[in-house]
C-alpha cells in the first residue's frame, strides 16, 4: 500500500510552480459589468468569519507545532504530485465549479468563466475569459454551449448587470446561454429566468435538445420570487440549433407536504437556521439509467428521470442527528451506492476540527437497495478527511466526482481549505482515504474564505478550481486509481454522470 506520509512543499517552491496565464496577444472576452456578490448556503447559524482570540492563538500554536501546514504551505501525501497552479487573472471573484469538454477545461468564477486548453496537463493555457457577473456561476457544457447558474440579484439579465438589493420585483435571477462554436471567442445568447434563480443546474442531454434541471432553494421568504412553496425545480429546454428558444417547460413538484413552507423535512439540530425544505441545491443525475438524485436542503431524494420533463420521486430520506444541509451527490459507478454531502456552515464555516467530529459536515453514504419503483436509501457510515484543520480554514464536503476504476468505487473530492482527498468507498460501511492533497491557512488569525471548491477527476488528472488561489492540476501515481488512465473521456459534467466503461471506454 503506498504511504499516505505527507510531502511537504515549502512556500518558495510554491511560487515556483506557477504558469503565466495570459500570453501576449492572448484574446480574452471582457464585457463590462458590476461586482458579482456571493450567496452563501445557510448551512446553520455560525457567522463565518469570525473568529475568537482564543481560536487564533489554537491556530498560530497548531502551526508552530507542526500539526497543520504553516500559512500557504503545501502538504500532500506521496502518492500525489502537484503539477501546477494558474493564479487568477482578468476575474478576481470567487472561483466555482469546473466541467471538461474535449481539451479545453470551463472554469467557472463569481465574476464570470475561464477557459483552459489542458492538451498539456502540465502547462495549462487560458484561451478565453468572459466576463459576466452572477454568482455561483456554476458552470457545464455540451456541444457549442456553455451554461452559466445566477444566484445573486442582478438589475437586468445582461453581462453588464449590476448588483441590487433581492427585494426589488424587477431583480434577474436565473440561466445564461453562450454558443462556443468560437472557443476564443464565447457568445451570449440566450437566458431563463427562473422562480428563485439557480444556485446549481444538471444538463440531461439529448441529441436535438438539452434539458436543464435548475437547482434552487428559498433561505429567505423575503425574496419575491423564493415565496414558499418553492418545492420544486424548474425544467428548462434548450434546442441545441435554436438555444435562443430556450423555455422553462415544466416545474415539476418534489416536495407535495402540507403547509406554506412546501413538505420536505425541517432539517437536524445541527442545522436551525434552515426550515422546511424549499427546493434542491444540486443534482445527479445518470441519463443512461434514467436515475437522478438530488440533494436538497434536509432532504436526500431517489427520483426517476425516464421522461426527462417530468421526473418522478422514488425515495426520500433525512437525517436528523448528523446532516445539516443536503448539499450534493454522486453515484458510483454500479448505481448501487449514493454519496450525500453535507454543507455544515454553509462553506464559510471551520467545521474540519475535533469540536465539530467526525460525523458533521461529512459525507454520507447510502446503499440503493431492491428494484425499480421500490428502490430504497440505506444509510450505511459517513466519511470525512481524517486531518483536523485549523479555525481559521472553511472547511466541510465539498464537490467531488467518480475516478473510474472497474470493481471498485473510488472518488476525489474538494474540501474547501481541507484540500483535496481521494477516497475509496467499496465497502460502503468503511469509507478510508487513500491520497490527499491540501494547503496551509490563508491566515493564522482570521477566517479568510478559500480553498478547493471542486476537485475532478478526468483522463489522468485531478483538476481543483480553488476560491483564492487559482487553477490547481493534481497527479495521482497508486495502484489502486493507476487503472483509470486507461479511460478516455469525450468531456464531463460531472453532475451528469457518465457510465464510464459503456460511453467512453476507448
């Protein structure tokens, strides 16, 4: 088994691995807008960026001791290589969620979205930057058209929006549209908006049309487009040839309880700052088994997704001890297994230490047991990195995805200032990692936001877009993940999960 001791890169040697980003006469797409602001998930009451006199002195001991990395510091297990970092460049908002078409990686930020040409893993290439304010801006592709989630009050659906208060009636919130057929050169051309806007999308892809599944949630019932029940998500058709036609075709109900705040669960004691669940944050979905599930507040949901417009719940579950906000999911690769994560603190929190354990803000892990309609979540062990972080680091389950490896079920996934870890859950009653890959705090004293906000695996690589400091590219030598090189991949979104040894095995 190989040696999970950690590797230590000095911060000297941090600088040295960094890459030009923007070459002389590089084109990039600037088109003028306002400061996107960010919407934080309520993932429980904690005021993220806070932090006590007390904890900061905890922190500062915690690195001297040699118990954490120091400030910027690099450590990583010795089956990880960290090739390179591309600091951010033209847009300096926070960096988001990151999905792969062909060579080019599509990098999603607060501020807008980046392209990199990763033919060369190890000297990445920006080839375009767009700049079009709306957070979270998550971010998917499929064919020529790039789309982009608005989460954030924005006056009108333009890139030149500009912020406004969320309770105005004339605030847009919703999907934006651009056409590729121009890698270097992005257009704009077309946008939903949808009821609640959309923190999160899934693309359900078909040959003539692209259906989106528009993740949203209602924190706040003094939204005017959040009123309860928002119990539902919106479904939205795009025609690859016309995307201008693009259209909301159904809003299909999740949720069908009793009273005005819709009827999903009220969420845990971990979690009091959240009621009733009034929609979904994410969703997976596996399009050649016609199975989705959705992580949604204080819920996790099995649903059906036969008819694309009209997805059908097959079971519900909660947990009310450990989970605080269903943040998202992930299949393995059999259909069998669902991992859940949950978003305690909303990922502004320090959750990643003794005082919070082992169990909360943690991944969950649930068998899908019997067939058909009668498919059920067994609940079978939570999994969480096994190194405490300091108080001054965000950290909790973050997004993450499958490293294709036939009989087994190996994941990599983000943990905010946590880092990276790749973990196997084969036996989903013992959940161990494997490999890790993770920095220092961005401060000793002050809770400062940052970290990886995903971590993907796809042909050969590990790619993390982090909140603060850039474009990581990871390399992952083990007998264990070494199989999955062999598998070459078209392109990944990674909440429209691929059969991997069906589709793309080549």
């Amino acid at each position: 088994m190989t040696s999970l001791r950690s590797t230590r890169t000095p911060r000297a040697r941090i600088r040295g691995l960094g890459v030009a980003t923007a070459a002389a006469g590089l084109l990039v797409s600037l088109l003028a807008a306002g400061p996107a602001t960010a919407t934080p998930d309520p993932g429980d009451s904690s005021a993220p960026g806070t932090v006590s006199a007390q904890q900061a002195a905890e922190a500062r001991s915690a690195i001297q001791s040699g118990e954490i990395p120091g400030v910027d510091e690099i450590v990583h297990s010795k089956n990880i290589e960290h090739l390179v970092n591309i600091p951010k460049d033209a847009l300096p908002g926070t960096n988001s969620d990151l999905a792969f078409q062909g060579k080019y990686a599509f990098a999603g930020n607060y501020d807008g979205f980046r392209i990199f040409d990763i033919s060369n893993p190890r000297a990445p290439r920006t080839v375009a930057q767009v700049l079009c304010p709306g957070s979270q801006n998550d971010i998917s592709v499929s064919g020529n058209l790039v789309f982009l989630s608005t989460d954030s009050s924005r006056s009108d659906n333009s890139c030149a929006s500009t912020t406004q208060p969320a309770t105005e009636k004339s605030s847009w919130e919703g999907m934006k549209i651009f056409d590729i057929s121009d890698i270097t050169n992005p257009k704009y051309v077309a946008a939903v908006e949808t009821s609640c806007g959309s923190h999160t999308h899934t693309l359900v892809p078909k040959r003539k049309d692209v259906y989106v599944y528009v993740s949203s949630y209602s924190p706040n019932a003094a939204f005017p487009d959040c009123q309860p029940p928002h119990d539902g998500i919106s479904v939205i058709k795009v025609p690859r040839k016309a995307p201008e036609k693009a259209a909301i075709v159904n809003f299909p109900v999740l949720f069908p309880g009793e009273g005005p705040d819709g009827g999903g669960n009220p969420g845990g004691p971990t979690n009091p700052g959240v009621s009733k669940t009034t929609g979904c944050h994410d969703i997976t979905v596996l399009p050649g088994k016609d199975l989705a599930a959705g992580a949604c507040m204080g819920d996790g949901i099995l649903f059906d997704i036969a008819d694309p417009e009209r997805p059908k719940v097959i079971d519900q579950v909660q947990d009310n001890v450990n989970f605080a906000f269903w943040h998202s999911a992930t299949f393995n690769q059999k259909a069998d297994k669902v991992v859940f994560t949950d978003e305690l603190g909303g990922g502004g929190a320090a959750t990643c230490n003794a005082a919070v354990g082992p169990n909360r803000g943690a991944d969950g892990i649930y068998d899908i047991v019997g067939k058909g309609k009668k498919r059920k979540l067994v609940f079978r062990s939570y999994f969480k990195i096994p190194r405490h972080q300091a108080d001054t680091e965000n950290c909790v389950a973050h997004n993450g995805s499958l490293i294709p490896v036939k009989g087994k079920d190996l994941m990599v996934q983000a943990w905010y200032q946590g880092g990276v870890s790749v973990w196997d859950f084969t036996d989903s009653a013992k959940p161990k990692e494997i490999a890790y890959f993770e920095r220092g705090p961005l401060s000793a004293t002050t809770m400062v936001t940052g970290g990886a906000w995903s971590a993907y695996y796809y042909n050969g690589y590990i790619y993390s877009n982090d909140i603060a400091k850039g474009f990581d590219v990871l390399k992952i030598s083990d007998r264990r993940t070494d199989p999955a090189k062999r598998i070459r991949m078209d392109g990944l979104n990674v909440q429209t999960q691929p059969d991997y040894f069906d589709d793309f095995d080549r």
